[in-house]
C-alpha cells in the first residue's frame, strides 16, 4: 500500500499508533470494531476508520510536493485544497493564494495567469469549464492535479452511463465543489439532474410516475438541471451517482426508490433497460468510516466529539449519524473546548456555532466517542484528546494506554 510523504505535524503521537497499531493487527480492515483507549476517569472510543482517506493524503503530499519544486514560482491552489481550515492556513502560510472560494466566486482573475504559474487542482476536482480555460492560459494542470481518484471513478462511470443513453441523477449537494466537477462532466456525456436528498428523489419519483407535471419539474429543480433537460424523453433511462462525501446509505436509500419507482413505470422485467446499477460509484473510504460510525451506536457512550471543518460534507454526515443517539459536539480543534465545562460547538442544522455548559457529565467515570472527518489531521484528534485529558490529570498515562492496547 503507498505510503504517503507529508509534514511531521500532520502525525499524531497517540491516533497514528492506534492506526498503525490496528493495521498491523487487521490488514485487511474486515474488523469494524472500535478501540478502547481506557485511562480510567476518562475513556475514548475511536472508530476503526476514520480521519484522513486515500484521496485526502494524495491531495496533500501533491501540495507541498509542488511547494518544494517550485521555490521561485507562483503557486494558486484553485480554491480550498480539502475542507479543513487547519490545513488550508498551513498551505497559505507558504504564500499559495486562492483563486476562487468554495462556491466558485473569483478571487483572483484567471486572466492574471502566465504558464509559468503552478495551479494545484484541489481534491474535490473541477470543472471541464475551468479545465479549458486553464489549460488556453497554457497553465499546466496535470502535475499537480489532486483530484481524487475514486471522483474520477464517478466520472468515467457518468461517461459509460452516458454512452448507453441514461440520464445522470448525481445524489449531491449543488454549490459543493465537487459536486460542480460531477455535472460538468456528466453533462457533456448525457442530460444530468442533481438531487440532494430523498425528498427530493421522492418529488421525482412522482414527476417520472406522472403524478407531478413537466412545469412542476422545470420549477422545482431549476438551475440543478443540464440545459435542454427534456422529462419525456430523458427520465426513460437513468443512473444514479454521487457526491462521494454524502451518507452513502442515502445514496442507497435513493438509488433503491428510484429503482421501485421505475419498476413501477415500466414493469418489472424491463427494468434492466431503464435503471442502471451504479453501486460500483460509492467511495470505499467515505462507505468504512460512516460504517465504522453506525456500529459506534450499538455502544454506550455519554457524549460524542466530532472534529473537522464545519464545511466539510462527509464530516458533518458523521455528526449526522451519531446524534440519533448520543450528545454529539462538532469541533473544529482543541480550542473549542473552553474550559472542563464548556465547549462551543458547529450546529450542522442552523449552521451556527453554539456554546455548551457542562457538557462533561459529573460522574466517576465518562466515556467519550471521539472521531473525524476524511480531511482532519490526527494531529488535531490528538490535541482535542489531550486537552480532554488535561482535565482529569492523565496525560502521564498515555504511553502506556496505547502499549497495553
């Protein structure tokens, strides 16, 4: 398996022993259970998968990769390298620049590049749009490229749906990068739709039964649609993709009720030459940690702890799933937790933060879910575990935890 070269202070002395040590241990990551960091007072549960993924360390040794090559040029990042605030402050730190935000606004004019500039392409990947007009600059894009491989899947799987006449439904947020790339390309091989949850799949579920008119269709997805989309014609034949940070349950969820729903309009026989099957699009990495989460809550736990970048999709699903059953705080990093009584957290549904009081029981003994999203460094895990262990006076108990795993 690569090993991937990035910053020391990306690495953690307490998470990457736990991952190394339960690499060593299960090779093949078929074990799902967590692990039990026991100090006494305090306890942690660390799910088997979670924090940075394949497509996440890529992006990164990429980024410093052209760093270092390119001392005396220009280096852009064309808009934030993954959705974590801590790593984007240390690439910026070099002297990178953004040349758009997250919603594709510009920030820096394209037409201020040379083709001796360095533009890195972030992990979410982009749009063919910006593809040509970099590459017309005579900007090379190829070498740092950080796009993740397993977005490319989805892309070169939207090409081969589109070969055989389906329509793409990309399961997705709209205005997420990634999101953005998908359509762009799904659309120049077939009449694309994006849906962002089952509700929506549910309005066209009914649009495709007849229940719902073309002008309710036009009306209700405007904007999220490529141009020309034509209900009669194009809801004939369809295959589902996503966004590889959502729930991939949902994604799931959708594809199967799509699949009744075609079922339903063209008979169950047919429905080989109307649905295609698309599970080959889900992301491994995004699928182990939301199941390595969902066996979190068959545990007992008093509260939950989750740390990434508030506008990080596939962290904020974690927060998603652990809330149906424990008091679950989305963090930032260590500095959001106050003091031994009061935490501010991310309320993934006002999408403000919040503080907490007492948030840590008054009890003997507390048991504390702990994980993150794909593009959180351990490191800060680690610093949010040891600021929680600053509490109880353990710290000095650390090294032998972890040997006595």
């Amino acid at each position: 398996m690569k090993q991937f070269e990035i910053p020391e202070f990306y690495r953690s002395p307490i998470i990457s022993k736990v991952k190394e040590k339960r690499k060593i241990e299960d090779p093949r990551k078929k074990d799902f259970s967590p692990t039990l960091l026991d100090f006494g007072r305090i306890s942690f549960l660390i799910p088997r998968h979670f924090g940075f993924c394949y497509g996440v360390e890529n992006a990164i040794e990429k980024s410093y990769k052209a760093i270092h090559e390119n001392p005396e040029k220009r280096i852009f990042l064309l808009s934030q390298m993954i959705h974590n605030p801590d790593v984007n402050r240390d690439l910026l730190s070099y002297g990178l620049s953004f040349l758009q935000d997250t919603e594709g606004n510009q920030l820096i004019p394209f037409e201020t590049l040379t083709p001796d500039d360095i533009v890195i392409i972030p992990a979410f990947g982009t749009t063919r749009e910006i593809e040509n007009k970099l590459r017309e600059i005579g900007v090379n894009i190829d070498t740092y490229n950080t796009t993740c491989p397993f977005v490319v899947k989805v892309w070169n799987r939207s090409e081969k749906l589109g070969e055989t006449n389906h329509t793409i439904i990309i399961h997705g947020k709209y205005k997420h990068e990634e999101t953005r790339a998908t359509f762009s390309h799904s659309s120049t091989n077939a009449p694309s739709l994006v849906i962002k949850d089952m509700n929506e799949a549910i309005y066209l579920g009914e649009v495709i039964l007849g229940n719902k008119s073309k002008s309710d269709f036009y009306s209700f997805f405007e904007g999220k649609m490529t141009q020309g989309f034509d209900v009669d014609k194009d809801l004939t034949r369809i295959g589902v993709v996503n966004q590889t940070t959502m729930l991939a349950t949902e994604t799931q969820e959708i594809t199967d009720y799509l699949r009744e729903i075609m079922a339903k309009r063209y008979g169950t026989g047919n429905l080989k030459n109307h649905m295609a099957d698309t599970r080959d699009t889900l992301c491994y990495a995004t699928n182990d940690n939301q199941s390595a989460t969902l066996g979190l809550l068959e545990l007992d736990a008093d509260l939950a702890i989750v740390v990434g970048g508030y506008n990080s999709s596939n962290t904020s699903h974690l927060v998603e799933l652990l809330e149906q059953k424990f008091p679950t705080f989305f963090i930032k990093g260590k500095d959001e937790i106050r003091s031994r009584n009061e935490i501010n957290s991310f309320d993934i549904h006002t999408k403000e933060i919040k503080k907490f009081t007492n948030f840590l029981p008054e009890k003997d003994s507390i048991r504390i879910i702990i994980t993150s999203g794909a593009s959180c460094p351990d490191a800060i895990v680690d610093g949010v575990i040891q600021k929680l262990l600053s509490y109880f006076d353990v710290e000095n108990k650390i090294d032998s935890v972890i040997e006595n795993l």
